[in-house]
C-alpha cells in the first residue's frame, strides 16, 4: 500500500500564522469591547472561517454579525500577509521536494483567499494538485471533512496519503479522515498529547520531511 499523495496543512506549518491571527482576531475583539477568555485561541485553531467568525459573534463580542467578524479579519489578515508572510524554515523547499516524489495536497482552515494568496506569494500554486478550504467544507478540524475532501478531489483514497499537521485540531482531523499523520507541532502552541499521540511521527521541523521518511512512516 504505497504512499500516493502527501497532504499539506498551511497554517503552523508552512507559516507562522498562528501569532498573527491571535493578534488580529485578538485586536478586533479587543477594539469592539469584547472579552477574550483564556481558552480562547486554542479553540479558534482548526475551525472554518463560518465556525470562528460565529464564536468571536456570539462569545466574545456583543452587538456584531459573523459576516462582520469575518470581512474585517479576513481582510486585516490579507493586508498583514501582503505586507510580509510569516514564512517557516523550509517551507518551500519542503514543498518543492514533496512535489518531485508525489502529488500534493493542502487541507486548510483559512479562507480560500488567504490559501491562494500565500501560495501565490510562495510560486507553488501549480505544485499542488487539490487545495481545500474548510470553508468550502461542513465541518472544519478536528472533524475529517476538509481531508476527506481533498482526497476525493485527488481521486485518492485517504489510507494512501501521508498528512503534515501541526495542532491539535488539524493532527485529530488528519487522523480521522484515515491518512498517515507526520506532526510538526508549534512550540509556542504545542499539540495536546493525546491528539500528538496519533502521529505515526513526530518531526522538529521540515527540513526532516523527506520521501524516505514518508515511506518509512507509512508501512
């Protein structure tokens, strides 16, 4: 049962974006008068953007529309990365060396617009062949539907793809969606360890993502 796709999450993983989305959603909840309670950033992580512009709605700030949520941070989020991407170590190589040995995926909780506009900035748009937002989807992580959906869009089945992920959320998405998971977790938002405990890996950084590893994580 060899590998026959390799699934990318974007967000911790390719990008520090993490921090910059906390600073942002963090700002707007801030600036309307609302409350950000201690859990509330881990919860954020993983969700669509319907799910998050709701919460920070109906949660965290009074007098305020999801639709409203989500046009500001959206568009905040937009001018940041424009501006400059929070860019990982070995992002782009990474991608490039998946991109020789198998077809890529991407399985993202960020807004189709923000997925286009990184990937563009990075020149690897045409190196994956399916991206999905979990927007476009039911359900966003830790539910299986955004994974689910870029299989089927690669016309691959599921147990033959190997996922990169780095939150709680996305590794329980990964998982549940069947795929081999290689866990690449954030040290300033690391994975709970129960969710960390459904890798079949667990790398420091991408430099360590390799065909040879995804071949050997995979069996």
């Amino acid at each position: 049962m060899s590998v026959q796709a390799v699934v990318f999450d974007l967000d911790g993983v390719l990008i520090d974006s993490e921090p910059v989305w906390e600073e942002v959603r963090r700002g707007y909840v801030a600036g309307h008068g609302g409350r950000w309670l201690p859990d509330t950033q881990e919860r954020l992580m993983g969700m669509s953007t319907e799910e998050w512009a709701a919460y920070i709605a109906s949660d965290l700030v009074d007098g305020v529309t999801a639709e409203e949520v989500a046009y500001t941070v959206i568009d905040q989020m937009t001018q940041r990365y424009t501006e400059g991407l929070p860019l990982l170590p070995g992002a782009e190589d990474a991608v490039r060396r998946m991109a020789r040995y198998r077809p890529l995926g991407l399985a993202s909780s960020s807004p189709r617009a923000l997925i286009d506009l990184v990937l563009g900035k990075l020149r690897v748009e045409s190196l994956f062949q399916a991206t999905v937002s979990t927007e476009e989807v039911e359900y966003g992580k830790p539910a299986p539907d955004g994974y689910l959906t870029v299989a089927a869009r690669m016309d691959v089945p599921p147990g033959r793809c190997v996922a990169v992920e780095d939150s709680s959320n996305g590794l329980r998405s990964a998982h549940a969606a069947g795929m081999t998971v290689i866990a690449i977790p954030r040290p300033a938002h690391p994975a709970a360890p129960d969710a960390l405990a459904l890798a079949a890996h667990v790398a420091g950084h991408l430099d360590e993502l390799t065909p040879e590893l995804v071949e050997v994580v995979h069996r």
